[in-house]
C-alpha cells in the first residue's frame, strides 16, 4: 500500500470529522522537536494539516492497524491504551505530538489512542513529515530519538517486569535507560541483575544460544555470558536504580500519609475524573498530566475531596480502614492529583 493510500485510509477510519486547511494557531509547532524547524516549514505542515475534532471516547489510532499520519493535540486530552493488556499506558494533554512512531519506523500502530476528553487535534500527512525529515538532518535526529524514548517508555509499561509499579515510577525510569552500541560478537558486560531492551539486533545467552529480539526486554542473570547477535542497540536500565525510585516514592507517601490526621482536608485538583481498570487491580485516577492507580474504595470518594470534608469523615463515610484511605489520599498527592488543605 503507498503512503498517499495509508493516510486516506488513516484518515477515514479515525477521524470521521475532519475538515483540511490550516488552524490560526502561530504557536501550534513550538514545542518538542520542532522548535528545530523555521517558520517557512511549520507553515508548510499546517497546511498540509487537517483539522480533526473529536468526541469523548471517540477513537483516533487503533492498535495494529496501518496508519501513516501523525497528530498533534491542540486542545483536550488523549489516553494511551493497550488493547492486547486492557491496560492505560498514558494520559496525554495538549499540546502533544502522537502516532509519530509508525511515520518514523515505518510500522503498525503500536498502541491505541482515543479521546478522553473532547479534543481538537491537527492530521499532519506522514508523507510530508517524512519529506520534512529528509531535507533536516538535526530534525530528523530529535524525532528519532523521541521515537527511540516513546518506545523504551512503552516497553516499560507493558513488557518490562516493572509494568505495575506505579506510573510516576515507570516514567522516571524511562529517563534513566542508557543507550549502549554492540559490534557483532562483542561481549556484553554489566552488573548481575540489570535490564536489557533490546532496539536493533539481538542479545544472545552464550549458554543456550537463546536470543532476545528487538522489542523485548531480557534481565541479566548471574554468571551468564551475554554477546550481541549483529550489531545490537539495547537501553540498559540497573536495578540500583529501581529500587532508589522505589525507595524515594515510598518515602514521599509515607511523609504525606503522617502528615494526614483527623481533622486534615484534601481537595482534588481541577479535571481529577476516575476510572476502574481491572487490569491496573483498582482504579486509574488522572487529569490531562497526572496518573495514580489507587482502590476502588478511594477512587469512589472522588467527588467529597472538595476541601471541606476531613479525613475523619472520609474514613466514616467509607467504612473502609484507616490504612487504605490515608494511603491512598498520600497516593493521589504524591501524583499531583490532589492537594492537603490547612
């Protein structure tokens, strides 16, 4: 299928209303990689670009299916799913850039993306994103390794054995794999139990000859020998670092949950919805940039976290124990989706 025919395809089964021309918007691709273009090349993906207005739950990218546009968030709020795990990958608030992956690596969609909120998003062609690429160099380099960090991102989330910590954990992770180059046949060296994600190539166990493709992770296991398979890309992520991040947002909840007594308040901040997930064990609870999963029994009191009722009453209100409501107040203000009142 050509380019041209994928984006028609896209456009039809994904954005049902779509009108094409430009948006009066001078600050619409001033973020992220493209402050690296001048004004004459945004003007062009405007008008290349057409505007595409969603409603809520409406879907705009679907999982494995061919797609070759990308789009650009200009009001509202998108959520990252995985459809193969029943699992949000993230909340996304505009301005944002997504499905840019299957335009640079040439690929299937790798996650589904619907509204969560309704939206207005630009269609950028990914033929003309493409031809932007080629003709700039350092641009084509900073939507690679954007690609290159949305992908490490993820895997981290749904292949990785840290998927379930919580989310604000996983994406301080993703900040601290290291990018490492393998000549074929080079001996990869490292610590007894650190993480691989492999990008190009394969890792190889020299023991069993069992090979890690690209995409998957591997953990390192004591006294094995590792090589690469080709030349080999992998992130490495040490498990020294986990645990510190582990370890400092156990510390932040405790310090917030001590400092909840009786007679405190919390307000959830402005946007908070809830939403049971099943697959995360409880429920997700987020606005357009944070995400905390906490139970069910606190996500129900949502709609009391006006900085009015106390802890005390909350706790009554819920016949829960103490334990689990003060625990996950501390969650949802260490997420960011609430504050602690005087």
């Amino acid at each position: 299928m050509s380019a041209t025919a994928a984006s028609d395809r896209s456009a039809r089964s994904s954005a049902p209303r779509c009108r094409v021309g430009t948006r009066a918007m001078p600050e619409t691709l001033s973020f992220g990689p493209f402050f690296l273009l001048d004004q004459a090349t945004k003007e062009r993906l405007r008008t290349a670009a057409a505007t595409v207005q969603l409603k809520q739950g409406q879907v705009l990218i679907e999982e494995r299916q061919p797609g070759d546009d990308a789009y650009l968030l200009l009001e509202g709020s998108l959520r990252v799913v995985a459809r193969a795990d029943d699992r949000t990958l993230a909340i996304i608030g505009a301005p944002a850039l997504v499905g840019e992956m299957a335009v640079v690596r040439d690929q299937e969609r790798s996650a589904t993306v619907l509204a969560d909120t309704p939206c207005t998003v630009l269609r950028i062609p990914g033929e003309e994103l493409r031809r932007v690429m080629d003709e700039q160099p350092l641009f084509a380099s900073a939507m690679r390794e954007r690609t290159d960090l949305l992908l490490a991102d993820a895997f981290l989330k749904r292949k990785s054995p840290l998927r379930d910590l919580p989310a604000e954990i996983v994406t301080a992770l993703a900040g601290r794999l290291r990018p490492r180059e393998f000549q074929p046949d080079q001996v990869i060296e490292g610590r007894g139990d650190d993480l691989y994600l492999v990008r190009r190539g394969a890792i190889e166990r020299v023991g069993d000859g069992m090979r890690t493709p690209p995409g998957d992770f591997v953990q390192r296991e004591k006294d094995e020998k590792y090589v690469a398979a080709g030349e080999t890309w992998i992130y490495e992520l040490r498990m020294a670092d986990v645990a510190n991040e582990i370890i400092a947002h156990q510390e932040r909840v405790r310090t917030i949950a001590a400092q909840l007594g009786d007679r405190a308040r919390v307000k959830a901040v402005d946007g908070a919805i809830a939403v049971r997930d099943p697959s995360l064990g409880g429920a997700l609870v987020h606005d357009r940039r944070h995400r905390a999963v906490v139970s069910e029994n606190v996500a129900g009191l949502l709609d009391r976290l006006d900085g009015k009722h106390d802890v005390a009453t909350l706790i009554y209100d819920s016949k829960r124990p103490r334990g689990e409501i003060v625990e996950g107040l501390a969650m949802l203000v260490a997420a960011g989706l609430a504050e602690m009142k005087d």
